[in-house]
C-alpha cells in the first residue's frame, strides 16, 4: 500500500512538473511568407511577451477579417479596415510573460489586456494573441497551416488582424525549426 501511495505521490509530482514546464516554454515565433507580406514575431525579453506585427507591402494589404463574408458584411469590413490600417504597417505589443503559454507545436496564447497605446491618434490595446494548427484533410491530400491572430480594442471596438501560414513558414526562432514539418518527417 505504502508502495503504490509512492508511485502515485512521484507520478502527480512528474505529472505537475511537464505541466509547468511545458507553461514555461519560451515564446519564439516567426511566421512569414516565402514572399513578405504580413509577418508575425514572438519572442520573449526578460518577463515579457513582445509580439510585432509588420505588413511589408503597407497597410493596404493587411488582413482584417478571418470568416465568412456576406455582401451584407461588405460596409463594415470597409470600415474595419479603415480603422486598422490608421494604425500603421508595424505594431508592436507586450504582454507580462506569466500571461502567455507556449506548446511545442507552436501552439500559443497571450491574454489580457496590454498597455493601452496611442497609435496615430487612437487608443489601442491587445487583449488577445494566440496560434492554431489548422489540420485539413481533402481528397488531394492532408495539409497543415497555422493561423495566427492579434487581437485589439481600438476605441472600445473589438477588430483582429489575422493571418494564415503554410506549416513550414512559421519556425521556432530558438532553434529556427518548423515542429510540425519535422514530425511529419520523422514519420515517413
């Protein structure tokens, strides 16, 4: 009896520490397409989470909206994007590092509010920055990608600029590795 309390004390003891540590990985991402257009980079600075944002053809071709659109929706997307690209090609914000996760997939997630910003003339902050892997199968085959969202309140409206990515255009910086590329590689 002893013995099995033991082996289930160590196993929850091992159980919290991958836990903790899989928290605690460091916030490391870049995601660009093969031909710039709008990239993302994560990295960690002492206790902080810095996410930048930058849209290397300008401001007119930034993503806006992730969905699906009606031509109803025509109007308030316009508006939407009226509103984003005031805010310039290059957007940078920070989030306290206890506030961000990391998976080793790339996986990751910043929530809370930011510092408020004012960014030509409005008042910005990032509430939300997070990662998927998207995983598709088709009749022509599987494919993965990653989509990936900053999300702002700007003047109290809620707008988000998104961003998808073929899998082996988001990297790892600390080991500049895309995870899921090389897992399917190992698979083969």
């Amino acid at each position: 009896m002893k013995l099995l309390a033991l082996a289930s004390v160590l196993f929850l003891a091992k159980s919290s520490v991958a836990i903790a540590s899989q928290q605690q990985l460091p916030m490391t991402l870049l995601c660009m397409t093969e031909i710039p257009t709008t990239s993302f980079v994560v990295r960690d600075v002492d206790d902080t989470t810095v996410v930048e944002v930058f849209h290397h053809n300008g401001v007119k071709y930034m993503p806006i909206f992730d969905g699906i659109a009606t031509p109803n929706d025509v109007p308030t997307l316009a508006t939407k994007g009226d509103v984003l690209t005031t805010l310039g090609s290059y957007m940078r914000f920070e989030w306290p590092r206890a506030k961000c996760k990391k998976q080793d997939d790339l996986v990751s997630n910043c929530f809370g509010s930011t510092d408020e910003q004012d960014i030509n003339g409005h008042k910005v902050k990032a509430w939300n920055f997070d990662t998927s892997l998207v995983m598709e199968k088709t009749y022509s085959g599987k494919y993965n990608s990653y989509k990936v969202s900053l999300n702002l309140d700007v003047d109290g409206e809620s707008l988000s600029v998104p961003m998808k990515y073929d899998q082996s255009e988001c990297t790892d910086q600390m080991v500049m590795k895309a995870p899921i590329k090389e897992l399917q590689q190992k698979k083969k």
